[in-house]
C-alpha cells in the first residue's frame, strides 16, 4: 500500500508476450498516461515494467486506484488491453513534496 507523497517505481508484470515483440505499451493510472517505451522502465531482470510515480503524482491519487494497459505489436494490426488494480493509496496528512 502507498501513500499520498510517496516517490516509486510501480512494478507491473507484462506476460503473454516478449518484449522485443512490442512496439508500444500505453499504460493509464488514474490520470497518468505513460508509455514504454519512454517514461517506464523495462526490469529484463525480474520481468517487470516499471511505472515511475513522483511525489506529486502521488499526492492526487485516493483510495483503490484502476489501471489500463494497452500493447501495440511490432509485427501485428491489433492492440491488446487489459485493465487490473494499481494499488490503494492512503491519504496523508502532509502534502509538501520533500
């Protein structure tokens, strides 16, 4: 669980597919819009995109919070969607950004 004003990276785990396949994946928290690639982060590692999420980012979301997904293929016509939970976000008493 987060908290209003928490700075992370939000891991999300892309299966079904290999990377190299993907031309693009738009993925929408709430009211932010991120694409990969571009503003998330690919972890070949573990096998997680990372979501970053700044303080401020943080700070409007409240309570459970849905998220959507939608993937691009290099060598195909269609887009593929899926929608799934981001996480719950705990309301803070402070809202100065550190």
């Amino acid at each position: 669980m987060a908290m209003q004003g928490d700075a992370f990276y939000l891991p999300l785990r892309g299966t079904g597919f290999a990377v190299e396949d993907v031309a693009l994946i738009e993925i929408v928290i709430g009211p932010l819009r991120k694409t990969y690639p571009g503003d998330v982060l690919y972890d070949a590692e573990n096998g997680l995109f990372l979501f970053p999420l700044t303080q401020e980012e943080t700070g409007r979301q409240s309570g459970p919070v849905m998220g959507q997904a939608r993937i691009k293929f290099k060598n195909a016509q269609g887009v593929v969607g899926t929608v799934f939970c981001a996480g719950d976000f705990q309301n803070s008493m402070v809202r100065t950004v550190l």
